[in-house]
C-alpha cells in the first residue's frame, strides 16, 4: 500500500469539500427558487455522506480482496452480504446471543468459500476473466435462491443493541439544532475503521498475509514458490465472507435484512472504479467520495433535474472520473505490452 | 452418412466464401426457414407463439446486438436494458408523433437513435478496458431507466407511466403490432425481420469491419500497430451492437407485451441477454439463437416440471428453487463448455461427418 498516495487522496478529497460548497453556494444563488444553500446543512449532508460512504465501503472491500487475489470480478459478493446477514438472523431467531451467532454465521460463510473453491473456481482455472465473472453471477442466484429458501424471504430486523434515534451533536452556534447523526453509521464507521486495520494488520505482519501479498502479486511465481494457491484462495473467499458478514450486519440493522441487501453491490461497483480494483485504500476513499458525492448531488444538484438522481449519479461521477485517472484512484498503473 | 462433402467442389471465390459452404447445410438451413415460414404459424397453438417463439425471436435480435459488442468487439457491456428502454421509447414516441409512417421506418429510426445513444456511451471505451468499462455502461443502464421513467414526456404524459404500443401494419391492413394483432401476424412478421437482420449481421462480422472488430477483440494494440483505428472499430461496434438492441427493444414493446413501462428493462434484463451470449457463444451468430432458446424455455421447463412430478409446492419456494437451479445450470454450462453452444453445435457437425465410420 502506498502510503503517500493515499495521504495526496485524503488531502485531495478533504480539500475539496469546502470548494465544492463554495461552488453549489454561487449555483443556489443562480437558481434560488430549486436549490437551498447553508453552511451548517451542507455540512450535515457532507456528514452523513461520509457515514454512508464507510457502508459502501465495507461492500467494497468484499470485491478488492478477491479481485486482488484472483483476479476475479466477483459479483455475487452482494449476494454473499445478503446470505450472511439471513444466516445471522436465522441463528438470533434460534434464540442465541448476536455475538454466538456472529460467530457461527461466519463459519458459515467459511463453509460456503470452502464450497465455492472446490465446486466452481478449481474446475475453471486457467478460463478468461468474463467466463469466471458470469459463474459469479450463477453463484450469485445460487446463493440468493438459497438464502431465501432456508430463511424465507420476509424483511427481517437486525438487532444487535443499537439504538436507532438521532444524535444531536456540537450543538451550539455554527450548528443551532445540532448536528445529527444516526448511531448504526456511526457504529458502522467504527466498525469499518476496526476492519480495514485488521485487514492491513492481517496483509502486513502474518504468514498467510505474506502469501495473500505474493498471490496478489504473480500468481505463477507465488506457485513456484511453494504457496498452496487453493488453500490461499479459500482464505481470501472465506475473509470476503466475512467482510460480507460485517457489511450485512451493517447494513441490516439499518435497513432490515431484506433481499434488496444483495443489490447493494451494484452501489459499490461506482466505489470500486474510483477506488480501483485492486486497492483497499482505494475502496475507502471511493467510498466516502462515493457517499458524499451521493449525498450532495441528490440535496444539492437533484432538485434541477427533478430529484431521485442517486440511482446513477455516483456511476456518472465515476465515469467521468475514469476518462481522466483509467485505473482508478489507487489501481495499479496498467502497463499494456504487445 | 448424410453429412458427407466429399465431391462438392468449388470453382468460383464466392462459392467458397458461402455462408453455408456445404451443401447440407444450406438445404438443411432452407428447410427450417421455410418450415418456420410456412408451417409453424398453422400449426403451432397460440401459446406456445405468445410466450415462447415471440420472446425468443426478439431475445435473439437482442443477444445478436450484444454479441456483436461483447463477442466480436470484446467490450463487455451490461447496458443492454437501457439501450432495449431506448427503442422501445423512442419508437412509441415515432410511431404517435407520425402515425401515417410505416412501422419498418419507425423501427429503423429507433434503432438509429439508439445508435446514437451507444455511440455516446461507447466514448469511454477508447479510454478505459474490461471490467472498468463494464462498470461505466452501467451508468447508462440507470440513466437511460430514470430518464425514462421521470419525464413523462417519454410516455405522452400516460399517468401510469406505461406506453401502449399503437396498432400498425407494415402493408396491407394486418397489423403486426401492439396488443390486438393476431399472434400469427405478429410472428412471421419477426421471423422475416429477424432473418433478415441474421442474415445482415453474418455479413458484416465476415467482412472488413468484423475483422476490425474481432483484431480489436484478440489484442487491441496489436491491432492498432497494423492499421486499424481503434476508435472507429470500437465505436462502430457500440452504433452497430445498440442498433440492433435498439431494434429488438422497440420489437419487445410493440409486438410481444404490447404495453411496456421503463422498469422492464431493468439491470435484470442485461444479464439475462448476457447470458444468452455466454451459454450459447461468444463471437456466434448462431450462438446468439441457441442462447436464447435456452434461456426463453429453461424458466418454463422449470416451471412445469414440478407441476408434471405433482409436487407439492408452494409459489414461493418453487420461485426461488427456480433461482438456484438457474444460477447451478450456469456454472454447470460453464464449467463443461465454456464456449457455449455454439461450440457444442460444431463438434456435433463434426462427429456427424465421420458417422458411422470415424477413422
């Protein structure tokens, strides 16, 4: 990871915040009778942008760790969010404390990167990219079919203790009725925070971390240096489980668990292109663009077109960001050789 | 036995380059033309043309404009829904701002439009590859969708947000479109369209731009160094490919449902077309027709062949049942045949010519 671009990006994203706002201030002027502007609201919005952009985030994180260590687009990760978020909730039903039934879910998600490993990726190695991503798509019913199958298909709430009223902080002079915040967010920024280090900790300083890096790396070499690539591969599916978990719960408390869970990965797909494909930092800082950009563009530009833009503006930013940076914010460089 | 070329020789270059080089073939080909021309309207019950040859013709038309981008172009694209949205919506929009013009200069002007609006969301092809420009025709799958669906002018201000496809005829007083023709009608009308549109399609990949296309496919700076402009290649693909999607969108809302709303073309529908090409061949134009009949009739197998075991069943579990069984066939296809079946479609051939005596 590179830490340098990393802090040019933060600085970059922090630094444009106040500019955009100086910007949309002169738009509302412009066109007072759709648009208003205030300091203190665009900064709630900022705010809670940033919150929605940590949930994108963590979906996103679930498609660079296989990408990276496979090279697969593998888009049944929203499918996989959904899967582990039933099987949290089925295990809650079953009377069992959120924190046993974490666990278990995880080894459920174990379970089914066990499976997937063996049954679908070892018969198609070797195969192009677009024949893997649409077995990722099979994967994708396959698991949704079944998620609905076992736990039925009604919305179902998530509770691990949080309390689902606003908070209103700073209040005081720049901010009259406080800022408002909404403690799952906040807890799921923590809890994305607490991830994204493990994860780093994880790549950094173990043994399986080392082997994860050098799969990342160069398939082939990694092989002819003794790493067992299947083993790895169930590793990094299983952890991408997990980080589904983790998303799902997040997501689940907030909206419900629900099937519409598993659409949630076409919100990360914007994420991905900004942040790159093969960066966690990156899947972080998109994200928060991503969540912010959202925001703002719905409040802010929204009313111009009519509102209900959220569906395809973050795809729109991401392509325009694309023809400028074509790997990404943080992706590799791509170096093409005839 | 009955597929042997021995003896059939070629004296002339066009008679080489045949689409159909063997005579088999060609009278095979003609046969099931002329059975579906001729035989099938009277024989085949209302049902089956409603809800399985009508859906399959237009799928077809739709995989065939995909497969020209993703198969022969090697741009993935998961826009095919918004670009169907586009002819559906710019035909209706045609055919109630000039009634008195024929539906054939309807449909072709939609699909130009849609060509246009390809064109408009290939740009960033020149810059970005693979799963990047996956992700970005995305954008145009949403976009195009909620255009759609806000303005109302798209659908003449109708409050429910649903166009209803107006009654036209291409000549004569049958009409060939929206809910009321006859289902008949309706399907020799899409076979000869279709056909025609097949029969433009083969051409065009065996000529000078489709081998542009498939260079731009195998290794696109390969491609550039011997003189193909990438830019003209790629994006000639996205105006052909959304031509014909295009096309098949407007086919969808005027001729097989009649009356259509924006939302039937959800992302849904682009992996649906999707997978069509996959399973029945990537860079096949007869891929394109197989891929379609399997995924038109593989929900309505599934969904009677319980009916047929009598088990007890409810709707919801059988829906999602269907879902698994979906997504299980798909890797199976896959994992088993990775070029579709098309490819199986050729081997085929090829152990029919040694039969019964292979060597």
């Amino acid at each position: 990871m590179n830490l340098k671009h990393l802090a040019i990006g933060v600085v970059c994203s922090l630094g444009s915040i106040p500019v955009v706002g100086l910007l949309l201030q002169q738009l509302a002027e412009a066109a007072p009778n759709d648009i208003f502007f205030g300091w203190d609201f665009y900064i709630e919005v900022v705010v809670t942008g940033l919150l929605q952009g940590v949930m994108y985030a963590l979906v996103a994180l679930g498609f660079v760790l296989i990408f990276k260590a496979s090279a697969i687009f593998n888009f049944a990760q929203g499918a996989m969010v959904l899967f582990a978020a039933l099987a949290m909730v089925g295990f809650i039903e079953m009377g069992l404390h959120w924190t046993l039934a974490f666990l278990l879910a995880a080894v459920v998600m174990i379970i089914v990167a066990i499976l997937i490993e063996r049954v679908v990726l070892r018969p198609m190695v070797n195969q192009e990219p677009i024949i893997l991503f649409m077995a990722t798509i099979g994967i994708f019913f396959v698991l949704d079919g079944l998620g609905q199958t076992i736990w039925g298909s009604n919305v179902k709430a998530l509770d691990i203790g949080i309390s689902q009223t606003p908070w209103f902080v700073l209040q005081g002079e720049f901010f009259p009725g406080g800022l408002r915040l909404i403690p799952t967010e906040v807890v799921a920024a923590v809890v994305g925070a607490l991830t994204v280090t493990l994860l780093a900790v994880l790549f950094q300083y173990t043994k399986v971390g080392r082997a994860l890096r050098a799969v990342a790396d160069d398939h082939q070499a990694a092989l002819s240096v003794g790493i067992p690539l299947k083993f790895i591969w169930a590793i990094v599916w299983s952890v991408a489980g997990i980080v589904g978990l983790v998303a799902g719960v997040m997501w689940g408390t907030s909206l419900g668990v629900q099937f519409s869970l598993s659409l949630i990965a076409l919100k990360a797909l914007p994420v991905l292109i900004l942040g790159g494909f093969t960066s966690i930092p990156g899947a972080i800082v998109g994200g928060l663009i991503v969540g912010v950009g959202e925001q703002v563009g719905e409040v802010f530009i929204g009313p111009l077109f009519g509102g209900a833009i959220q569906d395809w503006f973050a795809y729109m930013l991401a392509m325009i960001f694309l023809l400028f940076r074509p790997q990404g914010l943080f992706g590799e460089r791509i170096i093409e050789r005839v | 036995m009955f597929y042997r070329e021995a003896g059939q020789f070629k004296t002339s270059y066009a008679a080489d380059q045949a689409i159909y080089p063997i005579r088999q073939d060609k009278i095979g080909i003609l046969i099931l033309f002329g059975f579906s021309l001729l035989a099938i309207p009277f024989i085949a019950p209302i049902y089956w043309l409603n809800s399985i040859l009508i859906p399959f013709l237009i799928f077809s038309l739709a995989a065939l404009g995909l497969n020209i981008l993703t198969g022969y172009c090697g741009q993935l694209s998961l826009g095919t829904g918004g670009f169907m949205a586009c002819g559906a919506f710019f035909s209706y929009k045609l055919a109630t701002a000039m009634p008195d013009t024929n539906i054939l200069i309807v449909f072709l002007l939609a699909g130009l439009g849609t060509a246009l609006v390809g064109v408009l969301f290939g740009l960033p092809s020149l810059r970005i590859k693979g799963f990047y420009l996956a992700v970005a025709t995305l954008a145009a799958q949403f976009f195009l969708i909620w255009m759609f669906n806000k303005f109302s002018w798209w659908t003449n201000h109708s409050p429910s947000g649903v166009i209803s496809a107006p009654p036209r005829a291409v000549f004569g007083d049958i009409d060939v479109t929206s809910a009321s023709a006859s289902p008949e009608a309706k399907y020799v009308f899409l076979l000869l369209l279709v056909s025609f549109l097949a029969l433009i399609a083969k051409n065009m990949v065996r000529s000078r731009i489709g081998r542009s296309w498939m260079a731009i496919r195998d290794m696109d700076i390969a491609a550039e160094i011997i003189g193909i402009r990438p830019m003209l290649a790629k994006l000639s693909a996205f105006a052909v490919s959304s031509f014909f999607i295009g096309v098949s969108g407007a086919l969808w809302a005027f001729t097989y449902s009649g009356s259509v709303e924006a939302l039937a073309f959800e992302i849904n529908r682009s992996f649906e077309v999707l997978f069509m090409i996959i399973i029945g061949g990537l860079g096949a134009i007869m891929g394109s027709f197989l891929g379609a009949a399997f995924i038109v009739l593989l929900p309505i197998a599934l969904d009677t062949i319980p009916l047929l075991l009598g088990l007890p069943l409810s709707v919801e579990t059988v829906a999602h049942l269907r879902l698994i069984i979906f997504g299980a066939l798909i890797i199976f296809f896959l994992i088993v045949e990775p070029h579709g079946l098309a490819r199986l479609w050729q081997i085929g051939k090829e152990k029919l010519r040694l039969w019964p005596f292979p060597y």
